[in-house]
C-alpha cells in the first residue's frame, strides 16, 4: 500500500502542498513508516494566513454566544471520537493507550473551558469616573493567532491554543510537528463538522521554514509556541521582534523532593509514573530525584524495583507500561546520556539499554543513576527520555539550593506526610507549577499553565484565563454625554 502525505487544511478546504521535500512519520513501537509529511513553504503559510485575514472580520462580529456554541459541537465530535483520537495518538507517538486517552481528555477540557467564552470575555466599567464621564473596557480579538505545537502531545497540546483563539474571536493557524501530524488531521477534519466560516481554522504542515514563516509574517499577531528551551528563546526573540505578543514554553527539568516521612507506598507508583510515564517525553515529568537524609536508601531501591518491573512494548498492547521514544534519533540521545552518566562517575543502578527489548520499534528501557551530583551533564540537561537521576541531599533548603542553580523552572513535586513542610516548600519554590504530593503538577484547563527562568518566554501562559487574556486586547473608551 502506497504511504500518503498528509494534506493542508487552508481556507475551509483541504490541499495538498506543493512542497517536493517530506518527513517521514513512524509507528515508533515497530520503527515503520505510516505516512509523510510535506515541509510546506512560506508561500503556503501565506496561503493560511491571507484566509484567515479574510475570515477575520465577519468572525470577529459573530456574537460571542454563537462562536461558544462552535466549540460545544467541537467538544461533542471529540467526546465521540475519543478512543479514535487515542489510538492515533498512540500509534504515531508511541504512549500507552491508556497515556493517550488522558491527553486527548486534557484536551477536551481545554474545548470546555473555551465553551464559557461569553463570561470570561466579560469588559468592566465604571460610570462618573469624574463629572459626567463614563468608562468602560471591551475585550477585542487580535486577528490572526498562530501556534507551533511539539511532538510530545500530538493532540492536547494544539487544544490549549486553538480553542481558546476561535473562542475569542480570532482566526487560527496550526503548525503541528512533523513527526506526529496525524492526530491532528483527523481534528480538522472533526473541527470541519461544526459550522466554522472558511478560514477560521487553518492547518499547515511542515518544519522550520514553515515556523519562521509564521515568525516572521506581519499579518500574525500572536504566536503560541511548545518545545525546548533554546528554540523557544529563539522563537520568542523573533517573533517579538517582528511585533507580536507570544508565549513561547520551553525546556524543563522539573525536581521531585522526598521526604523521610513520606509514605512510600503511595509516593514510589506517582513518582515513577512521573519520571517514565509518556517514556519521559513531557514537560512535567520528574527527572531529578532529591531524596533527603535519611529517605536515600529507601528511594532509591523502590525506584529501582518498580523499574525494573515495568513492561515495555507496544503502547496499543494491554499490559504495557512504557511505550517507545519518538524516533530512532532520539533512542541515540537517551542511550548517549546514559553513557555520559556513566562516563561522569554517577552510579547506574539500572540501565534501560541492558534489559530485553521489544525488536523493530524505538525502544529504551527505564533507567536509575544513583549518586548523582548537580553538576553532572545529566542533572543538567533535559534528557526527554525515561531516565531517573536521585541526588541525595541533606535537607530541604539544600534541595531548594540544587532547584534554584538551574536555568530552568517549570515544575517541581515534594513528597511528605509534614503539612508544613508542604506549605514551606509550595511557597519558596520557584518553579511556576507546584505537586505536593502529586507527582505530575499539571493544572487544569481552568488554571495556568506555564513556567519560570527559561522554561517559559512571554507574560501570560498557557490556557485557563490567561488564555482570555492573550489573544484579546483591552479597548478602553472614555465618554461624556
């Protein structure tokens, strides 16, 4: 059977791109290719946003009431299509079903949140702000709103942009990853059930070029963007440079304190689901553990048990733990800061590389490095793979310390049965994203999502009423009559 190329959604419709260079896109659990997709050019960016520039007036006049009544019918066509949307999600990135089930869920939360737009898009006023004069504040859509979504989270992660734009009365560009662009093809193709203007939502398929394309073009007013810290600063500073309001989410290397009075039992499941869960490949996902005193021990080799016990393979197989990494290329970076770990003289109390794998697919197994300093490579940088590093420390301001000496700060977990050292450390810590006692500090959709230092480039993050606030502009009008 001949492999397609996925298409563009532009103006209401769906075409194919021009472009002759494409991806290919894997079934990372058995390392065959599904499909490819074109790297579309700037001039097919400029397609998108020249119909989106035409679907924003009528648009932007449509009573708030009516664009929400779209995205209930979105939310219905997702409900229906849950368990479709997860298999594709599972079998182009390669997260147990049951992983992708909770993602595609987080992302219909989003939809939800999006659905109460005509009360959360709510102006102020205040009458006689001197003699006669009159005040007043309107919330106003920007324009053309854009976002450049990650691999990591085929479908949820679009859903905390797209939504919330449309909702807002803005026109919609996404450019998802190229290795991962199928769940969000067929989310256009349930978004084009619901009665959307031609050009309110647009899809566009492709690589940097494309991303630099929607950088750089003066009709787009505000770009959203998922990825590393590196090509977040740099998406951040160009599109800031071309006038545009951005939030740009970054890198992450999110630290999990332990307690000497935690309770075990609980804590080991929800900090393992935390560092392996989704293979490691997620923003919030523990990496560093900071076990204090006397929790060491105890940490370490529940750690090592529970991952050696784990169940690798096919994330659509029943039973399976961790599924693949997305690619064979990143298979050889995780396997390269394992080797770097050894390398730097941490402790390998269990290497993923050493275990049975499944054959043909991207597989790495889950990985314990013990005695681990702040300094070494892997305690440094986002590894984006199923690797645990426990470094010990004497005491929760030294934890904190270890926290604080790193660029990043996007989440961090404390685990403890003490209320107030729970209630000291969700204060000092300086990660934006805060688990006591939780292993994955992910906020709702109704919350604020989003980091601190270089997880995060912009002021207003991500979902709940941020949202509301980024892709509106605040008209304020003074009369007198």
């Amino acid at each position: 059977m001949p492999i397609a190329t996925v298409s563009n959604f532009i103006g209401g419709r769906w075409v194919g791109s021009s472009a002759s260079a494409t991806v290919d896109v894997f079934n990372p659990a058995h390392g065959t290719v599904i499909a490819r997709t074109p790297l579309s050019s700037a001039r097919e960016v400029d397609d998108a946003v020249q119909a989106a520039l035409r679907a924003f007036p009528e648009w932007s006049e449509t009573p708030p009431a009516a664009r929400a009544r779209t995205m209930f019918a979105f939310k219905a066509q997702l409900d229906a299509h849950l368990e479709e949307l997860a298999r594709i999600v599972t079998t182009e990135h390669g997260k147990t079903l049951d992983e992708a089930r909770g993602s595609v869920r987080r992302g219909i939360e989003c939809v939800e949140v999006a659905c109460g737009a005509p009360s959360l898009l709510m102006g102020a006023g205040l009458e006689n702000v001197a003699a006669g004069i009159d005040c007043t504040m309107m919330r106003q859509p920007l324009g053309v709103c854009a976002a450049i979504a990650p691999f990591n989270f085929p479908a949820m992660v679009p859903l905390w942009f797209l939504p919330f734009a449309v909702a807002c009365g803005n026109t919609f560009i996404l450019k998802p990853s190229e290795q991962v662009p199928l769940s969000m093809q067929r989310i256009f193709e349930l978004l084009s059930r619901c009665d959307l203007p031609p050009g309110v939502v647009n899809l566009v398929n492709g690589g940097q070029a494309a991303a630099e394309a929607l950088c750089d073009h003066p009709a787009v007013k505000a770009l959203s963007f998922v990825g590393s810290t590196p090509v977040a600063r740099a998406v951040y500073q160009r599109a800031t440079h071309a006038g545009k309001r951005v939030q740009a989410l970054g890198g992450a290397k999110n630290f999990i304190v332990v307690l000497p009075d935690a309770d075990l039992d609980r804590a080991i499941p929800a900090i393992a689901e935390s560092l392996y869960g989704c293979a490691g490949e997620r923003c919030l996902a523990g990496s560093v553990l900071l076990p204090v005193g006397p929790a060491h021990a105890g940490v370490r080799d529940r750690l090592a048990e529970t991952a050696r016990a784990m169940t690798i393979g096919d994330g659509l197989d029943p039973g399976v733990q961790m599924g693949p990494v997305i690619s064979a290329r990143h298979l050889e970076r995780v396997r390269g800061y394992v080797a770097h770990g050894v390398d730097e003289g941490a402790t390998l109390v269990v290497d993923g590389r050493a275990r049975p794998l499944p054959s043909g697919g991207f597989f790495v197994g889950p990985t314990v490095f013990d005695a681990v300093a702040p300094t070494m490579r892997i305690a440094r940088d986002e590894i984006f793979g199923p690797v645990a590093t426990v470094c010990p420390v004497r005491d929760v301001d030294e934890a904190l310390r270890v926290m604080d000496a790193h660029p990043n700060a996007n989440a961090t977990s404390i685990f403890t049965t003490s209320g107030r050292a729970a209630r000291e450390f969700a204060h000092r810590a300086t990660a934006s994203m805060v688990g006591v006692n939780i292993g994955v500090a992910a906020p709702m959709a109704y919350f604020p999502f989003g980091g601190a230092r270089d997880s995060f480039f912009g002021d207003l993050k991500v979902h709940g009423r941020d949202a509301f606030e980024f892709y509106t502009d605040k008209k304020v009008t003074i009369a007198r009559w």
